[in-house]
C-alpha cells in the first residue's frame, strides 16, 4: 500500500447504473463510494478519497464538461498528497473525454480513465475489476509520465489509440494496429511502450466550436454552409479511404477557408493517414487545393476535440494549412 491518496472522479455511466423498473432500463444509481465498496481488496491499495463530479449517462458528457472535468482534475494532482486520479466514465464517450484530458494534462501524475459494460446490478459485473486496475494502476509508479490511460478489461490503452469496436462486449475497447501500451498484472503494473506524437495544450478556456461533417456518396456543399452559418471555427470531415470525398463537397470547403473556417480532413477508416496519392476530382490533393488540412489518423470524434482546443488557444491558426497538418499529421 502506498501512502499517497488515489482520488476517485466519478461522472457516471453504465458502471453507474442499475435496472429501474419504472424506466425499464438501466439508470444512475450508485456514487464513487458506492462503486469502491463493492471492489474487495481497494483500501489495501492506496488511500482512496471520493469525489461526485456528476452521474450522467456518457452521451450527455459536453465538451464544457469535459472542461470542467479537466480543471478538477488538474487542481486535485497539484495536491502533494496526491499520487493519481482515476475517472468512472460511461463507455459511449469514454475515448473522448480520456483523449481531451490528454491534450491538457501536462504533469507526470497519472490519471486514468475505466468504465464497465454491464451495469451495478447486473450479474458478473465488470466495473467491480475494472475499478480495481485502474486504481493500481495510477497507485503505480510505472504509470507516471504516461499522460492519461483508458483501463479496462485488465488491459492499458492510450486514448489518442483506442476506441469502441462493439456495442455490448465487455472486451469491446481495443488499439486497432496498434494494441494496447499495457496491462494489469497480479503483482504490477506492465508498460511497453509509449504512444508518441501526443501535442498538448493550454487555452485558458474552450472557446471555439468546431462540428463534424460524414462524407457520404452523393454529399455535397449544403452541411459545410449550414455549419459556417451556425458560426463554427472549425470543421472535421470524416472522407473515405484516403480522405477522399465527392466532388460536390470541394466549393464549400473552399468557401468555408475563405472565411477563416479552419477544415480539417479525417477517414472513416480504423487505421492508416490521411495521404494526397490521387489527383481526381474530390481527392485529398483536389480538397487540399480548396485549403483543407490533412488530419493524419486520429477518428474524426478526436479531431474535433483537438481542433477545438487548438482553435480555443490558437485562433489565428485557422488560416494556416500548413500549421493545422503539422499539428494534426504527427
């Protein structure tokens, strides 16, 4: 048992929850406290503190939230008798938050992230181990200096890598291409290796609002218009492939630059660049002629974020193609 205190954040989720009749599903039910007690053997690791950030269902989780998150956490780490910070989240966003909180977290003191895919009351639960390894895991030495750390199902991922990749299995996170940084062993924490390539960041508030826009066969300019009315700074583009889109889209995010509309392109794809190999019409080298920016291989949920914090600390920004693909292509 170390000496230095684990401080649990709970936000809620289905690691949360427990079946309401009169909802015929799955609700909010337990607090942070409430989880931990039902974890055998957690007190023996560390001296744990509780804090109730909210109890929400993780498609209610905002990017402001995510915020507000991160100020939290941040002013509970530069305590000293602090070792880690672990976070209780639902699955749906679970990559979302972890990933914004890792843009902003500069410190060596860990924090990590876990949730379940069974609720409370469910039978053979996961929350109870997940709870488990990932306050080992920011209990551990071996995780300082590794920014944020997604925990579940015994297994570390980086959040710029992982994702959701089904809808109800409890091993449903995974690092496609890559695997996990990690695991959670009887006896220590195992590291092998570090993601690389992570920017930081540290506006004094999120301020920019930045939206995405699916590339679909047959799209065209009328979803980028609707988004540069609505005022955003920016715009991700999810395309095909290589990040190829139709044809049609090309004018709008021309005109969406011309405005000081920061676009950023993504691909719908798992793994692999965003890359200008084409030369037709609606290829990555035709949008990046319009001005758009190569998004490298982050999904375009993390993009967003990304592109949001970039913009909220470097507005100017947004006009500088170049700029955006050093940032994002890394």
């Amino acid at each position: 048992m170390i000496d230095k205190t684990v401080v649990v954040v709970a936000t809620g989720g289905t690691i949360a929850m427990k079946y309401d009749e009169a909802s015929q599903g799955l609700v909010p039910a337990c607090s942070g406290a409430d989880l931990a007690a039902a974890v055998p053997g957690l007190s023996a690791i560390a001296p744990l503190e509780f804090i109730q950030f909210s109890n929400i269902a993780s498609p209610a989780m905002t990017p402001q939230n995510m915020w507000d998150l991160h100020v939290r956490i941040e002013e509970i780490l530069a305590r000293d008798d602090v070792a880690g910070v672990i976070v209780t989240h639902g699955t749906d966003t679970l990559e979302e938050t972890s990933y914004f909180l890792d843009l902003l977290h500069h410190g060596e003191k860990p924090i990590v992230t876990t949730a379940a895919m069974r609720g409370a009351g469910d039978t053979s639960p996961d929350g109870p181990m997940n709870i488990y390894c990932a306050v080992k895991t920011a209990a551990s030495s071996e995780a300082r200096g590794m920014g944020v750390l997604v925990c579940l199902n015994e297994t570390l991922h980086a959040p710029g890598e992982v994702t959701k990749t089904h809808s109800a299995n409890p091993a449903t996170f995974q690092s496609p291409w890559w695997g996990p940084v990690g695991y959670v062993d009887c006896d220590k924490i195992v590291l092998r290796r570090k993601s690389l390539g992570v920017k930081r960041f540290r506006p004094s508030a999120l301020t920019a609002r930045v939206d995405v826009i699916k590339a679909m066969t047959g799209s065209g300019r009328e979803y980028i218009d609707f988004a540069v009315a609505q005022g955003c700074k920016g715009i991700v583009i999810e395309g095909f492939g290589r990040g190829n889109l139709p044809p049609a889209m090309i004018p709008g995010i021309a005109d969406a630059v011309q405005k000081g509309v920061a676009v950023v392109l993504t691909t719908r794809t798992v793994g692999g660049r965003v890359l200008d190999v084409y030369g037709y019409p609606g290829s990555v080298t035709d949008s990046r002629r319009a001005g758009i920016a190569m998004g490298g291989e982050i999904s375009a949920a993390k993009a967003r974020l990304k592109l949001m914090l970039l913009l909220s600390e470097q507005p100017e920004i947004a006009r500088d193609r170049d700029a955006l693909e050093a940032i994002f292509d890394c």
